[in-house]
C-alpha cells in the first residue's frame, strides 16, 4: 500500500499523492508536520513527569467541523518534514527525556512513519510508539502498523451515523472505528505497563463529549465495554472547546454540561468500567490547544 491511488484512509480517493495530488485529507505524499515538542496534557501514563513526544502532522483524512487542532487539519499548517529528518525528530524527542513518541493524526502519512520509525530504531531509538488518530482507520492500513506501533491511541466519536455524517461526512462512521479498535487490541493485546505507571504497550480508546449528545456518549461507553471490556483504558474527555466557524452548527457553539458529564462517568462505572481516566472541570479551554508554529521540526 502506497500513495499511488491512495487508499490508506476509509475515504479510498485514489488520488495519485505520489505525483502531486492531494487526497480528500488535503496532502500530498510530502509528509508535512507543524510541530513536535514534549506534550505534557495526554492521559497521565502517557504524559507523565515529562511529557509525551508528540508530532502533530498537517491535515486529516476525517475533517470534523469542531475539530480542536482546526489549524493543521483544516487550514494545513505545516513545513516539509522527509523521512530522514523525522527519524532525526524521534530520537531529539528522545534526548529530550519523552516518554514515548506519539504521533497525531498520522494515517495518511503511514509509509513514510513506518520507514521513519525503522530508521530511528537503528540508530537508537527505544521509546513506545504512540498511534493517536481519530478512529477512523482502514483495517489494512492498520496491519501494515503491526510491529511498529506499540500503543494505539484511538478516539470513538460516534455511534449515531447521524452525527458521523453531520459532523464529519463519514457515513458508517462507527463500525469503521469498531473494527479498527479491534485490530488495534488485536496487535497489542492487553495493556501493559512499567513499574512507574507509564503505558508500554496497549490501547487507550478516547471519547471527547459533544455538547447536548449525553445519549450518544452512553452508547459508544456501552460499545466499548461490551466489545473490549478490560482489554482497553477508556478516557472520556469533557475538553470540548467551541471553535471559530461554527455558525451553521449553533448546537456547538457551547461547552459540555457539568451534569452530563457527571452523568456519563456514573454511567460507566454503573457498567462496571474500572480502567479509565476523566478530566477536571477546566480542561474546556483553548490553552490546552498546543500552538502550530513549527517547533522541533
């Protein structure tokens, strides 16, 4: 699998990105990223004392409407990274006391992280993979993953298609997600983890609230629990922050009630969820969105 007719998302374009076209996550095969920096604000057994090494790259195979990294994967923020230099990135973040490497929104840019990732394990590099995407993945794109990646970060968004396809234009939206998640438990296994609490191998499946939408959110906790059980951390997030250009979308343009999200977390310990994270009630804030200015590249 390769750029030429690209078909490494579910959106299967075809676009040739190996000579210049864009596919519908608006890049060509040109890996191009906006930042990669030490991340202190990931679930605390991936951040830790300090921090997770996080590559953000430029543009997104999904598009949500809200999305909270807004400026590279809408607005395509980003510079030119080739797979030497981001080999060069991994084992700085390394120098730099990372946790692990953690890689955002990667799925359209697979082939060229896969060599990368080679390369910077020949020369030194022994930090966990992180694979943190939106879920939305293609089975096969994820096989090629096997041996590369050592925890999967994906989120659950949906289980409504009517949301998916509001929201995101992705029809079908939660069963492509279900199956991805089970590959990526199927790679994995259960978690593990170092004496010192930090995740070394597993799958952590995050579900970011949106406002007014508590049904929703118990129907992706109760997927969750039902098909992975203790296979999988759940991180429910209530970090929703509206975001500018939301006009058509007034049912965004707010924040998280306090007592739906209260709500969901009783509902899944109710259904005997024990391994998760929450966040406190100020995480709704932009400042938790990371600036997209080219640091570490």
């Amino acid at each position: 699998m390769n750029y030429e007719n690209c078909t490494l998302c579910p959106r299967l374009c075809g676009a040739d990105r190996a000579h210049g076209q864009t596919g519908v996550c608006g890049e060509t095969s040109e890996l191009r990223a906006a930042r990669a920096a030490l991340h202190h604000w990931e679930e605390p057994c991936l951040s830790g004392e300090r921090g997770s090494g996080t590559v953000f790259f430029t543009g997104c195979p999904l598009g949500c409407v809200f999305c909270q990294n807004a400026a590279i994967s809408h607005n395509h923020a980003g510079k030119p990274v080739t797979t030497q230099r981001l080999a060069d990135i991994f084992l700085e973040l390394q120098h730099k006391g990372a946790h692990n490497i953690n890689l955002v929104t990667p799925t359209h840019f697979v082939p060229t992280i896969i060599e990368s990732v080679a390369l910077a394990r020949s020369r030194g590099l022994c930090l966990p993979i992180v694979y943190n995407s939106s879920g939305y993945e293609r089975v096969e794109t994820l096989r090629l993953l096997e041996g590369t990646v050592d925890i999967y970060l994906p989120d659950f968004k949906y289980c409504d298609d009517a949301l998916a396809r509001r929201y995101s234009a992705a029809p079908g939206y939660f069963a492509i997600a279900g199956a991805a998640i089970a590959e990526m438990v199927r790679q994995t296994g259960s978690p593990v983890f170092e004496p010192d609490g930090m995740m070394r191998r597993g799958v952590i499946v995050r579900h970011l609230m949106l406002p007014g939408q508590l049904a929703d959110t118990r129907r992706i906790i109760a997927a969750i629990q039902d098909r992975f059980g203790g296979r999988v951390y759940l991180s429910l997030m209530n970090q929703y922050t509206p975001m500018a250009g939301l006009e058509q979308y007034p049912e965004l343009q707010r924040r998280v009630d306090p007592g739906d999200y209260e709500s969901a977390i009783e509902y899944a310990l109710s259904l005997g969820v024990t391994q998760g994270f929450i966040q406190e009630d100020d995480t709704a804030s932009e400042s938790f969105i990371p600036l997209f200015d080219g640091e570490g590249l």
